[in-house]
C-alpha cells in the first residue's frame, strides 16, 4: 500500500514539472515582446522586368522522297482444283466400363 501512495505521489510530481515546464517554453510575456526591435518591413511583390523576346529563325527540313510503289499483286484467280478429302470419316470407338465385380465377404 506503502508503495501506491509513494508512487501516486512521485508521478503527479512529475507530471505537474512537466507541465509547468511546459508552460515556460510556451510563454515568456511581456519579456519577450519587450525586446523585439521594430517589425522589418518585407516586401511580397516585385516588380518584374519585361524582357524582350528573341526570334530564332527555323529552318524548315526538307520533305522525304515518295515512296517507291510496291510492286502490284498477282491478280490471277486461284487454282479451283485441289487433292484436299473434303469427306470426314470420323469413327470414335466406344468405351468399355465393365469389369470384374468382386463380392465382399
């Protein structure tokens, strides 16, 4: 129980040096402001300068040359005849799912 109270006690100490110390930092009154100097006037805006804008003269590159023409297609029909079978002959063998059944004993 001793060591509680003794506990309590020294953590509330600590925490009001805290914030007292904290306090300090914080404030400073009329210490503070007494030794300012005058505020330095800062200026947001300048005045900016107009330049003068520098013409830089282009040279237009010359076109490519055409294009060769591709040669033209041959424009002969194609060979109707032909040694493809169009007849399908399509023979699936069944599947067998018999087999020997063993009797349990």
């Amino acid at each position: 129980m001793l060591r509680a109270l003794v506990s309590i006690i020294i953590g509330a100490t600590v925490t009001f040096g805290l914030f007292a110390f904290m306090a300090f930092l914080v404030g400073g009154g009329a210490q503070r402001n007494a030794e300012s100097e005058d505020t330095p006037v800062i200026e947001i805006t300048m005045d900016k300068q107009d330049s003068k804008a520098q013409k830089k003269p282009r040279v237009t590159p010359k076109p490519p040359p055409p294009p060769e023409q591709p040669p033209k297609p041959d424009t002969t029909p194609p060979d109707s005849s032909s040694n493809i079978d169009t007849n399908l002959a399509f023979n699936m063998g069944g599947i067998e799912a018999g087999g020997q059944v063993q009797a349990l004993s």
